[in-house]
C-alpha cells in the first residue's frame, strides 16, 4: 500500500495524523469495529482503551500522551488505531481539537446493546447499567457526544446493522473516510478474519465473557421483557432515535419474512417449478423447504400446523419433508399423528407438497465414526431406505422430491447427500434428491443465487448483494431478476411464530 520512504517513521508532531479512533456505544460493537480497521494492512492497533478524552481538554497534553503511548513500531504504519466506547461524550471536542485525526462512532440498536450488557459477566455491566432506564441513560449520554460532533469533516457514524449486514460496502466507506485503499482482495481478507465465526471460534454461540458475546442482531425480541421493550416507545429520546437511524418495532418472526418477500414481488416455487427446473424470469424466485426434524412434543405439531396457516394466508407454496416415520425424534403417539399431520398441512394450504427428508446414512454411521469411503453396510443402508419410502407408500403418501438431512453425519462419507448410491434408490422410486440434481440445476440456471437457514432461531443470510433486513420488501425486490432464493427453517424445532435472531451474512 505504501512506498518505503511513506512508511518511515514520521516526525513526531505528526503522530496525531495517523490516529484513528473509534467510540460509539459500549456493547455496540466497538472492539469489532476496531479489529476490522486494524486488519488493514496500513494500520496498527494500539491495544488497551483509552479514555483520555475524558480527562483533559489541553490539545497539548493529549497530543505528548499519544505521542508517549504510540509505539515507534505503530508508527511505521499509516494509521493507528485506538477504540474507547468511554470517549462517545467527548467525541465533539476531541475531533476539533484535532482535525487531523479521524473519529469513527458506532450505534447500535439500543435494545440489544440492553441485552448485552444483562446477558455479559463484566461487573460493569450489572447493577444499574443491566436496567433499562440505566443502560439507555448511559447511552443517551454516549449519542450526545455524536450529536455534538455531527457534521465536522473528521467524524464518520456507523451503524453495528450496516458493518454487520452490508460488511463490504460499510468497510469500504470507513477506509474512503479515513483515506485508505481497499481493493476487493484487502476487503476480502478483512472479512475472512473478522466475521464472527473466525473471530470467535463458534458459529453464534453465546459467551458472556467475551466482548464479542454472540454476533447476532435481533435478541431484543427474544430476551427483553414486555415492560422493556414498552419503555422504549415511552421514552421521548427513544421514540425519536429509534425510527431516524433505521431501528424498526418489526421483529424477524417467519410471517414477516414472507410478507416481505411477496410485497418485494418474489415468485414462489411450487413442486412443479422445481421438478421442471422452471424459474421466472421476470421476478426473484423463492423455495420455501421445511425440514421437520422434531415431532416430540404438541406445541411442535401445532409449529407445523401454524406455519402452513401462514403460508395459506398468502397462497405461497412450500415443502414439508419429513423423516421416516420411525425416526426416534417423531412423537411417541405413532405413525398416525405423523401421518395425520401431514394431511393436515396439506389441508390447510393446498399448494403445500410433501417431501422425504432422508436419514438413512446416520442410522448406520453416527456422527462420531470415522470417513469410510467404501461402507460395508451399504446395502443395509439402500434397504432402510426403500422400506420407508415403501411404508409411507402404504400409507397414500408418494414423494417425487427428497432432502437430505444435515448430509447426515457432518458431511462424513457415508452421508446422505454425498453418497450416490442413495440418489440411485430415491431414483428407483420416482423421486429425486433436491440437494444435488434439482438444486444445481436451479442455481446454474439463475445464475443469481442467495439463501436463508435457519439454525436453533438464528437465521443465517447467505449472498445477499445488499443491506436490507430480511423484513424489509426492498431486500427481495432489489434482487436480480430471475435469481433463486432458497429459505429453510425447522418449524418443529420451536414455535414459529417465535422471534428470529440474524447472523452476521455470508458472502
């Protein structure tokens, strides 16, 4: 990025030009925004917050401690980078003090920033900053250090949705603003080591003693009380802040998911489109799948039932795919309420179709067996399989359109979808394998491909070219023309009309 000669160590008066620092909402995404910027090639990070803008107002003072505290090494860099969330309230006097420096403010939805500070383990974050009135006080304070600073040339605000949700094109804005060249291989490295997954070392699992806790938006409608979420539309400041800087009451529950995409004029699939590999053109085309792994409990019948209503409402077709009827998951009531419900789904919304969700492999080789490449129980593995399809045969239900549960054994040869002597019997009885022929024929014919899954609640976006909550119509009606989109949730897993959390996206 640089020639050698910029990358001497520069004069010490000019260290202040190099600085970059980061403030924003404590909980909002600070250390994130922090390990983002300094993964650039041409920048340092200067570990530890500090909050020295708290502390004097003497440009003079602050300017010797910087140059005390950077190190000569850092030096060597173009930039160096520095996050306090404590700063937030002095932002505006920072920033005229120095117009050399560059400020970067981070917000986030006030809501989850609530759920972080009551779900971590920081003793800061207990007592009265775990209360709503408490925490959002905190926060009120921290934004007016924004509001002060708002307009200078030397500011620039963030939002943890946008970094989270668009990762590239909100990069590239903070390295245009702080003057630093970022091609698509410097972005593409930075988001390899910085989504959630890479820096964590866990797919969006909680740790509550980590600064980066989760990595989901969304959990305000999963963890706050009612009470809570009411205060919000309570409070004067509140109620303005939230609807000017994008933060919605809508929740990401799967009715208003659909919603979203029939208003954004999506196409959705019917089993014919997918057995005819036919796509509209004209429009964004949507599969809508339901694997039904777990039938153990009532309120997982009525998830199903309720998810077919939804559907029903806005005439959008969907698959239902169903395990074995033996599958130790399904209730202990028998073959009947399964069968019973799949009826019924079909009753309720008449463009739903059913489909086999097959779990052949795994009944055979559980998760923990070593690859085997050649499985000496294969035919044993074929035979289960034509006994189900022949016993749901029995029962008038005949599949034309099959899904392979999880691959089965994580991908681990043998597996469901990798093993090719499975697609060869599902072939026998008329039925094809989705994750293999149909699904690559769709994909290769949008040319446009993108997907929504669902795990445990969490949905996880999957190339969207694009920022837009899933929501929000625009994400759908922004999409190329005749691309695919698939959407797979497990409404037997909890209830759908149960508030979604979102994982950072997938590009």
């Amino acid at each position: 990025m640089q020639t050698e000669q910029q990358l001497a160590v520069q004069p010490a008066d000019s260290v202040m030009k190099q600085m970059v620092f980061v403030t924003g909402f404590a909980r909002g995404g600070t250390s994130w925004l922090r390990d983002c910027i300094g993964s650039h090639p041409d920048v340092a990070v200067l570990p530890t917050e500090r909050t020295i803008f708290r502390d004097t107002g003497d440009r003079e003072k602050l300017a010797a401690y910087f140059e005390r505290e950077v190190p000569q090494e850092a030096r060597r860099s173009r930039f160096v980078i520095n996050k306090a969330p404590a700063n937030a309230p002095f932002i505006g006097r920072a920033a005229r003090a120095f117009p050399e420096s560059h400020f970067i403010f981070i917000i986030r939805d006030p809501r989850d920033v609530l759920v972080s500070h009551q779900r971590g383990n920081k003793a800061w974050m207990k007592g009265r900053n775990s209360t709503v009135e408490g925490c959002m006080d905190k926060i009120q304070t921290y934004f007016e250090g924004w509001r002060d600073a708002e307009g200078l040339p030397n500011v620039h605000l963030v939002r943890y949705e946008d970094l989270h949700q668009n990762f590239f094109a909100t990069m590239r804005e903070i390295f245009d603003f702080i003057g630093a060249e970022a091609d698509d291989a410097v972005l593409d490295d930075i988001y390899a080591r910085n989504h959630f997954a890479a820096q964590t070392k866990r797919a969006n699992k909680e740790d509550p003693d980590s600064a980066k806790r989760k990595g989901v938006i969304g959990e305000w409608a999963v963890h706050l009380k009612q009470h809570e979420v009411d205060w919000y539309e309570r409070s004067r400041y509140f109620r303005d802040f939230m609807p000017a800087h994008g933060y919605s009451p809508v929740t990401h529950s799967y009715a208003r998911i659909i919603e979203a995409m029939r208003a954004g004029g999506v196409h959705f699939l019917s089993e014919e489109d997918l057995l005819a590999r036919r796509l509209d053109p004209s429009r964004m085309n949507v599969v809508l799948q339901h694997d039904i792994d777990y039938l153990n409990k009532p309120w997982c019948f009525e998830s199903v039932e309720r998810t077919a209503e939804i559907e029903a409402e806005l005439g959008a077709p969907a698959a239902y795919n169903f395990l074995p009827l033996d599958d130790s998951r399904y209730s202990e009531k028998g073959k009947d309420a399964t069968l019973a419900l799949m009826r019924r789904v079909c009753e309720i919304n008449p463009a739903a179709y059913l489909g086999l969700h097959v779990n052949a492999c795994e009944r055979f080789y559980p998760p923990d067996v070593p690859n085997i490449d050649t499985p000496p129980d294969l035919d044993a593995i074929l035979a289960y399989l034509h006994r189900q399809v022949e016993e749901y045969k029995e029962a008038g239900i005949e599949f034309r359109i099959a899904t392979a549960h999880g691959y089965g054994r994580a991908k681990k040869r043998p597996n469901n979808r990798d093993t090719p002597e499975i697609e060869a019997e599902l072939k026998k009885h008329g039925i094809l394998l989705f994750d293999t022929t149909i699904r690559s024929d769709l994909m290769q014919a949008a040319g446009n491909t993108c997907a929504i899954t669902d795990v445990g609640g969490i949905l996880k976006p999957r190339r969207f070219g694009h920022g837009y909550m899933l929501t929000d119509s625009r994400a759908y009606s922004s999409l190329p023309k005749g691309g695919f989109l698939r959407f797979l949730t497990h409404p037997g897993n909890y209830p759908v009309d149960a508030p979604s959390t979102v994982a950072m996206r997938v590009f």
